[in-house]
C-alpha cells in the first residue's frame, strides 16, 4: 500500500500513477481542492486534514503503507514527516520532495530517497546538451 502526503502535482500524479497500476493508495491533504489534480480515474482513497495530526495520517492507514511519499510544499513539514513515519512506522520506502538541495543531508537513512526538482531539472538540462554532442559525432 502506498500512502501520498500533499497532493502537489507530483503527489497526484503518483497517486494516480500507483491507483492505475492497482496498487491500494490512500492521498493525504489538508485542501480537499487538491485533489482535483488527481487523475479522474483515481480510485483510491482521498483524506483531508493536516498530515502533521497524527490522527490523519492513521485514517489514511499509514502503519499498512510498505511506501510513503511527502510532497507538501513546506520542506520543513516534509522533512518532520519523514522522520516520524521512519521512527514511528515500518514502510519499505520513504520517497520525500525537498526544493532546497542541501536540506539533504538531514535525511540519511536507507529507507528515504530525496526527489529535488531543481536538480532533476539540471540533470535533464546537461544530458540535452550531452546527447547533442554525441549527435555531433
Ligand atoms: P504544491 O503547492 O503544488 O507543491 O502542493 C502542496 C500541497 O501540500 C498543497 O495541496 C497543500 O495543501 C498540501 N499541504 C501542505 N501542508 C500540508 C499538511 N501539513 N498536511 C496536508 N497537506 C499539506
């Protein structure tokens, strides 16, 4: 079971990524407008209220989640979250959206991947230019 914290576009489309695929996904936000950015073929589970109550993240049935994925847009929050549900809970993977890169280093765990936009984006960039290059051969 997946559990998705913030529905943020990201949040969404993986929601509606893991509910297509069949995979039991519960979404978490505290604005029930955001999940307008769900896939309409979203058949999961919507809960609204604040993920940093620990009451929400039970009615989204996180000690079941083998993955959590934090994407509010307060690194922060995300950050907080992440250590409580590793603390807490016993999901596989933890997968949390930082913007700034160099909160990183606060969550060295096995168990957490970082997802930071900014540098998947500079990584896209360099690779353009290296595939022009190889073209250029
Ligand atoms: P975005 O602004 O597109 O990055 O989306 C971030 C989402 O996270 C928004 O829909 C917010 O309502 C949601 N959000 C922010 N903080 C919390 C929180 N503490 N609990 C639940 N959802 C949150």
């Amino acid at each position: 079971m997946v559990v998705v914290i913030g529905c943020s576009r990201l949040g969404a489309s993986i929601a509606s990524l893991n509910s297509e695929q069949g995979v039991y996904t519960s979404i978490v936000d505290k604005n029930d407008h955001a999940f307008k950015k769900l896939d309409p073929s979203y058949s999961g589970f919507k809960i609204v209220g604040d993920a940093e109550d620990i009451k929400t993240l039970e009615k989204a049935k996180i000690g079941d989640a083998t993955e959590v994925v934090i994407t509010t847009d307060d690194d922060n929050i995300n950050i907080y979250l992440a250590c409580f549900v590793l603390k807490y809970y016993d999901p596989t993977d933890i997968v949390v959206r930082l913007h700034d890169e160099n909160k990183r280093v606060l969550l060295n765990d096995p168990k957490i991947t970082v997802i930071t936009p900014s540098l998947l984006s500079f990584y896209l960039y360099k690779n353009l230019w290296n595939d022009d290059e190889e073209d250029d051969k």
